[in-house]
C-alpha cells in the first residue's frame, strides 16, 4: 500500500495511467485531497465506486496522528504526530502579522551533528517521505480549523538537502494550484550548506526561497560548530550561494545564531560583512535557544543590536528574528527530545 500523499500530479498522472485510467483522474484526487480534504475514497462521490474499490487496494489515506499539542501564549501551536510506524515528528505553526507559517520536519532525527543543535541528540532515524511532510501541514489544520496555514518553511529536524527528493516533490505538492497551492514565494528551505544540492536546487526553476545556516564569519569557528563545514568549507559554500543568485535571481537568507563569545564580537561583524559583500543577501540574527546542558550562552539583546547595526552601517541587509513559543521550548528538536527523555 502506497500513501497517497506522497505522490506529485505528475507522479499520480503515471499512477493512473498504469492503472488504465486517464490523467484527468490524477487531478480529480488532488482536488479531493487538497481543496476539500477528504480522509476516504469514500468520500470522493464523482469517482465510480469499482474504481474507489481499486485505489483502496493500492494507496491509504493518512493524516499524522497528535500525540501532543502545546499552545504558548503569543499563539505558537507545537504538535507531536505520529507516523503510520509509530514515529513521532515534531511541526510548529507560528502567527505573524503576513499569515501562519508552519515549520516542517524533514527527518526524525538528524545527521549533520551542529552543536548547538538539539536535533542533533537524536541521531538521524530516517528521512520523511513527502507524503509525510504534507501530513504535518494537514495534521496542523485539523488541530487548528479556524487557522489556514500561508507560508512553509522548511526548517523543523533534519537536513531538508540529506533528504532532497522528497522535500522536493513536497514543496510541488504543496506548491500545485490543485495541491495545497501554496506560493513558491511563501516556501522557504534552510540548509546547513549541502554545496551540490544548492546547485541543484538552483535549477529547478522554483520561486522558492533559501536559507543558509551560516553562523560563524570564518572556517575556524565554523568548523568548530557545524562539521559540514569541514565537507564544504566557506570558500566553497560562499561560491555556491553567488551561483545560486546568479540563476535564480532570488535573495538569500543567512541565518545566523548568536553565541555568547563565540561569534558575536564586532570584529567577527566586520568579518561576515567583507563575507557577504557584493551578494544581494540579508543577514537573519537568531537569539540563541539554550537546549540541555549545551555549552553554549546566549547574547545580550544589547550585543545583538550593536551586532547588527554594525553589519547596516557595512551596507549589509539584516533582520533579527522574533523569538516564538519560548514558554513552550518551540526550539528544533526540544520537544520530541524531551519525550524521549534525552533532554529535560
Ligand atoms: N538543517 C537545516 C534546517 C533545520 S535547523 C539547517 O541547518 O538550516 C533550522 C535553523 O534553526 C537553522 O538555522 C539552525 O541552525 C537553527 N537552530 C538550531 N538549533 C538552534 C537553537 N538551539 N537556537 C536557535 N536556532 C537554532
């Protein structure tokens, strides 16, 4: 049995051509799966019942199962679903002024080891099938009917690069005008820096956004938080992003956590400005989320605005982000960390 959810309109076209039907069928399903949200075959009135009979042979229909909710108060909603194996994953929707975005998972766990990172502690299981990822999205509209979630960002657990195809074919789904039809605009991806995927990723002529973790102005401290920087270091990273503007003509993001003594001196400002220079990139300060017995501190939100009216005075484009659900511990990896008792 197939998740139904996993499939692209392309991909359900093939399904039911292989199935003897037209591709208009593909179309028909999305429709009843993304605009009016059914949960059975059923429901789907307009589809003969000898064939409903044969699409309950081959593919189910699954919305992730909540296993906890937590609402803090500025609106934050954090859920824990569970797949169709038992696992739980973690997706957060957040309110802002534009619409709700929602923060998807895209692995149970997580490979790529940052250590500040609490994703990080619980090793990477699996990734998540698009399928999967599109569950977190419509388990969040039935725990919030009154809610429509606006905007996708793809930067809940795991490496959406170590697990490209997938999240690829998610964000067609959701992007579909038959799909959910969210706008490419309002669909962002973060990655830690997987070089030959921002390359890719460049190429698939999506109007969707990209993040890039950078956190550190220099090799040296990079190398010491993020080992994918040992993989692909700044003077490759860096060359990429260019490329990727360059093909795109899309902004990028750099997302940028602040450490206490770490890299948040105005020296290391001056050094991630000259690192930027010349891209049409912004700079996305992140106050630092403590997780467990992390060694890390945060910086003061006096440090943070001198760090960051610095970068504005060197021309550089710079935001700092709101912080939400800190009542709620809304940071990646904390929650499902907690219920497997790996942080308190
Ligand atoms: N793997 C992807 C997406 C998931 S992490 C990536 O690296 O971009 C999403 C963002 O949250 C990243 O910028 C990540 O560095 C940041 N992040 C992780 N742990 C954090 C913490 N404890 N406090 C603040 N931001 C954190």
């Amino acid at each position: 049995m197939k998740n139904i959810y996993d499939f692209t309109l392309e991909q359900l076209g093939d399904e039911m051509e292989s199935l003897g039907q037209k591709r208009y069928r593909a179309t028909q399903l999305f429709i009843w799966l993304y605009k009016k949200k059914a949960t059975s075959f059923d429901e789907m009135s307009d589809v003969a019942k000898s064939f409903r009979d044969v699409l309950k042979e081959k593919y189910y229909i699954y919305i992730p199962k909540i296993t906890q909710k937590q609402v803090a108060q500025d609106g934050t909603v954090k859920l824990l679903v569970e797949m169709q194996d038992g696992i739980n994953v973690e997706t957060v929707l957040m309110p802002y002024d534009y619409g709700n975005s929602i923060c998807v998972s895209s692995q149970v766990g997580c490979a790529m080891g940052c250590k500040f990172c609490a994703s990080g502690l619980l090793k990477r299981q699996r990734s998540l099938s698009a399928g999967e990822m599109l569950g977190q999205v419509l388990a969040m509209e039935q725990a919030l009917p009154t809610k429509t979630v606006t905007h996708i960002v793809v930067m809940g657990i795991g490496e959406p690069f170590d697990n490209y195809e997938n999240v690829l074919d998610f964000i067609r789904i959701a992007n579909n005008p038959k799909g959910l039809e969210i706008g490419a605009r309002h669909i962002s991806v973060s990655t830690c820096g997987i070089v030959p995927k921002i390359l890719d990723y460049a190429n698939e002529g999506l109007q969707v956004n990209l993040a890039i973790s950078l956190h550190a102005p220099n090799n040296e401290i990079r190398n010491t938080l993020m080992p994918i920087n040992k993989t692909y270091p700044l003077e490759v990273l860096i060359p990429a992003v260019k490329e990727y503007e360059k093909i795109t003509d899309r902004r990028v993001t750099f997302e940028y956590i602040m450490l206490k003594g770490v890299n948040d001196s105005l020296e290391q400002a001056e050094e991630l400005a000259k690192l930027v220079q010349g891209m049409n990139a912004y700079v996305n300060l992140i106050p630092y989320n403590k997780v467990g017995e992390s060694p890390f501190e945060r910086t003061s939100n006096n440090q943070v605005h001198l760090f960051a009216d610095y970068l504005k005075k060197c021309g550089v484009g710079v935001t700092i982000r709101k912080e939400f659900g800190d009542d709620i511990a809304a940071a990646c990896g904390q929650l499902r960390a907690k219920k497997e008792g790996i942080i308190k």
